[in-house]
C-alpha cells in the first residue's frame, strides 16, 4: 500500500481517508506517503465475516468492509497485541 499512494487512496474507505487527511493535514496521496507503514510480502490468509475482512501479509494485517464500489481498507499497518485487539497504524474514526 506505501509504494503507490494515489492508488492506494482509491483503495482506503471513507473514514479512514478522511482521518488520515485530518490528522495529516494534507491531501491523501501525500499524507499517505509520510505513514511508515510495512512492506508487504504477499498475502497469508482471508478471512472474511459477512461485510467484513482481515488480510494477513507478511508484514501487515489489513482489515476491509464492503462498500456499494468494492473492499476498502478501514485499516493498515496493524499488528496483533496480547490479549488486546490489533494496534493499526492508519484508521478510521
């Protein structure tokens, strides 16, 4: 998601968009390209609940829901925590 951030814009849902462009104080596609989010290495595993998904990548972990348009991305650059839910990098209100 890091190595092309105007494609990846098109990919993040609503929120997460707008969240990342408040708290960036800058268009998407810039914003983006300043988060030190992972590298990632191909995908590992889907798993997927009704409008909801989780994309596990060597490197990241990656949560969806299902837009009228598609699977966006409500979150990024997570990782798992002890008995906590995942800690993410990039994500919605």
């Amino acid at each position: 998601m890091a190595g092309e951030p105007i494609r990846a814009c098109e990919l993040l849902a609503p929120q997460t968009r707008e969240q990342l462009e408040q708290d960036e104080r800058n268009a998407c596609a810039r914003a983006l390209a300043s988060q030190e989010l992972p590298e990632t290495h191909g995908v590992r595993g889907v798993e997927a609940y009704g409008r909801q998904a989780m994309v596990r990548m060597a490197g990241d972990t990656l949560f969806l829901s299902l837009f009228t348009d598609g699977w966006k991305v409500v979150a990024a650059g997570c990782t798992p925590q002890p008995d906590k839910p995942y800690d993410c990098l990039l994500k919605g209100a």
